[in-house]
C-alpha cells in the first residue's frame, strides 16, 4: 500500500517531490514515519485531514485515503 | 427599515438578484460587521462590505501605512503612508459610500478591549498578521457567541473558513482551535514580511471572507461552516476539509471574562507554565491521585518496556497533535533519560493542569 501526502505551506516546502509513504495505516504511524524522515515537522504543528477531514487522534488510513498535512498560517 | 431611492439606485445590481432582493439589502445595511486588521486581507473585505452596503463597519487597527505595504493595502495611496491605516480607510470608504457608519479603533487589540469591541457588533472579520491575536479573537468570539470569519494566507496559499456559527439547534460550529488547538510557537511560522505575498492573494482571500460575511447576513447560500478552503494561487488549486466541532476544544478556550482576561495571548510577556521535577518516590506516590495520567514519551518499541506501573504511551512524535486527548488535572511524564520528558512537560503545562517531570527518567532508577 502506498499513500501520497498533500501538503501545504511550510510543509510543502520540505520536499520538492509528492510525499509518498508505504506501508502506513493509521495517522500515529504516518506521523512517526513523518518525522522520521522530516524532522523539522517535530517543531511544527499542523492540522492532519483524512479523506478531506480533519483527525484528532489515531485514524485509520484506508488504501484509497485521501492524506493532507496543514500548517497554520498567519498572514493577513 | 425603507430603501430610500439612492439605496434602490446605489444597490440595484444586488437587489435585482433574485436570491437577494430588498430584504437581503436591509439586512445588510442594518448589520454591524468589525473588521479586525486593515491590511492585505482587511482592506477588501471593508471595500466590498463598504460598497455592498453594511450598515455599520468597525475597523480595529493600530498601525500606520508603510510604502510596503501599498502593493496589497489597496485602500491606501502614496499619500497615506505614515498615517493611521483604522483613519485612512474609514476616509476611504466614507468616500465611496458616505451613507453608512464607519468607525476606526486605531488602538492593537488585547485582551483588555478585545469582549468590548466584539460586544458591540454581530459578527467579526480576522484580518490580523499574528498569530497571538488571531487565538485571542477566536477565543472572544466563542465566549461572545460571535460568528467568525477567517482568513489567512502564506506566500501563494490562502485559507478561509466561517467559525462559531450557531445551527438550528443553537449548537456552535467548529472554531479555529478545532482546526489548530495551540498556538504556534514564535518563529514557527514566518509571517508575510518575512516569507512575502503577491498581493492579489489577499485580495482573492479578502474577498471570499466579504462574500462568506454577505451571505452570513442575509442567509444567502451555504457557508464555510465546518469547512476549511484553501485556494493556491500558483497551481489555481483548491482544496477544502471539513472541521468537527470537539467537546476537548472547550477546555483550551477560557469559560468566562475573568479566565479570557487572566489567559496570556501574546508572546512578549508569556508567562511560562511551569512543570515540576520530581524524584521517582515522589512520582510514584503522585499517581495514587485521583484524575492523574502517566505518559511514557519515548518513541514506539524503545526498551526497557515499563511494566511496574500503569502508563499510557504518547511519543513526542505525535505529542504535538495529540495532546487535546489529555484532560487529566495531573500529569506525569518520563521517557528513558528525563530530557525529551522536561520538552513534553512544558508543552504539556497549561493553567488548568499540574505536571510532573520523572527527572533523570527511567534510567536513573533502573524502573522496567
């Protein structure tokens, strides 16, 4: 199974490429592959949406799911 | 209220719409809109409320024009630079529409103003810089019963979303804290004068929030409500989500005017919460209290596993997303050394908890 990620913001600038994760079915897994790979993302707090919906706490992740990682912005 | 014959004439390109007739028109120039920050996003949320006819505009800002400023400010000229930005845009609009009401706070909103202002008017725009402001409107507004519409908007990203809508049933929407329940350390996000803007994304996102503040009104079409969009100006993307509305939320936001006035919103004069260090006899009596959590923050499958006491596991990798799961009064925390423990107790400390750092961690004691 492998997911793609969409980001935005600071966290779309942490890499170039899609985002692309295998082997992920919950979204405590996926933040840990996460920062495993991405550490500023431990300095950072953002919003996760499954399947257009934003978590709070573990989620599943289905094999068609939908992964967006937000971060907050402040410009006005 | 009677539509005299300039309002027919000044707004009949509205009123002839079907969905907005007349009526909508009175509710819009018998409505009270503050607009809090007259900037990028603020000057055409005002422009188009101004020239749409909302009654009453309130516009709370205490900074001044900069040359800067003037490639998305587009309320302000050359001339107004140095001037008050609330001043200069009440001039603005009363120019184009001298029939409504337009008030300027040039003062920063706080916490001392902030129920004040709010109180007076029905529903209220963030158009602010900061994220310390935006925290402290959101938290106004849900104790004030006050719809919210938010805007923000990074380099060529932009997000809005209409928060605290009461439905039917007088149930709340989702607030901004459902979305982003803590505020962002400082420097964690840079800012527009620090990662800059093109500035016609404020005027797309400005706008969008002047048309979701419209349709509030005069209960025109569906809103942002429990939403969040997003609009990429480089890509033309859009991308939307939904938002719940969390019971966990309530216990960020201050219950009443004496907490929102005792609660620290701005950086510069943060008081710490504190945390403890406690010894492992200590820490092991601390748990016989009642509505006590213990937390191991080490990552999954690190060793020795712990199993003298009980214990849930939240590793700092996620602790940062999690941590609206944890109401608990107590607190207590270890990991294998004391030292990412000390990072998880600060972020865990808040004025409503206690928290207890295991000092030296695990190792120190030979706990398993």
């Amino acid at each position: 199974m492998q997911i793609t990620i969409i980001t935005f913001g600071q966290i779309a600038e942490l890499s170039s490429d899609k985002i692309i994760l295998e082997n992920v079915h919950d979204t405590d897994t996926l933040q840990q592959r996460l920062v495993e790979e991405y550490p500023a993302l431990l300095n950072i707090k953002y919003a996760v949406a499954v399947d257009k919906k934003v978590i709070s706490g573990n989620t599943a992740i289905g094999e068609t799911s939908a992964i967006a990682l937000l971060p907050p912005f402040s410009g006005g | 209220m009677q539509l005299n014959s300039d309002d027919k004439e000044r707004y009949s390109r509205q009123i002839i719409l079907k969905q907005f007739s007349e009526a909508a028109q009175q509710k819009l120039l018998q409505s009270k809109v503050l607009v809090v920050g007259a900037g990028g996003l603020g000057c055409p949320v005002l422009q188009y409320l101004a020239a749409a006819g909302v009654g009453n505009i309130g516009i709370v800002d205490d900074d001044k024009v900069s040359l800067s400023n003037l490639h998305r400010q587009v309320l302000y000229t050359t001339n107004s630079v140095g001037l008050s930005k609330a001043v200069m845009a009440v001039d603005a609009l009363l120019a184009l529409n001298p029939t409504i009401t337009v008030k300027a706070f040039p003062v920063r909103i706080d916490k001392s103003n902030a129920l004040e202002l709010i109180k007076e008017y029905d529903i209220i725009i963030d158009g602010t810089d900061n994220f310390a402001t935006r925290y402290l409107i959101n938290d106004a507004c849900v104790l004030l019963q006050k719809p919210l519409i938010y805007g923000s908007i990074y380099q060529f990203e932009g997000q809005v979303a209409v928060f605290n809508v009461k439905n039917d049933n007088g149930v709340a929407s989702a607030n901004y804290r459902d979305l982003f329940p803590h505020q962002p350390e400082p420097d964690e996000v840079p800012n527009c004068s620090e990662a800059g803007v093109l500035g016609v994304l404020p005027g797309i996102i400005g706008a969008m929030m002047a048309n979701e503040c419209i349709k509030w009104i005069t209960g025109i079409g569906s809103l942002l409500v429990n939403k969040l969009f997003i609009y990429n100006t480089l890509s033309n993307q859009t991308y939307e989500m939904e938002v719940v509305a969390k019971e966990e939320t309530n216990k960020l936001i201050p219950a009443n005017e004496e907490e929102f006035k005792a609660t620290q919103y701005s950086f510069s004069c943060e008081v710490e919460h504190t945390f403890e260090d406690v010894g492992i006899k200590d820490f092991l009596s601390l748990m016989q209290e009642e509505d006590t959590v213990v937390i191991d923050v080490r990552e999954i499958g690190e060793k020795p596993i712990v199993t003298s006491f009980e214990h849930i596991n939240i590793p700092m990798s996620v602790l940062k997303n999690q941590e609206q799961c944890i109401s608990q009064k107590n607190i207590l925390v270890f990991c294998h050394a004391g030292i990412r423990s000390v990072d998880a107790a600060k972020y865990l400390s808040n004025s409503k908890n206690k928290v207890y750092n295991l000092k030296g961690g695990i190792i120190r004691y030979n706990i398993d």
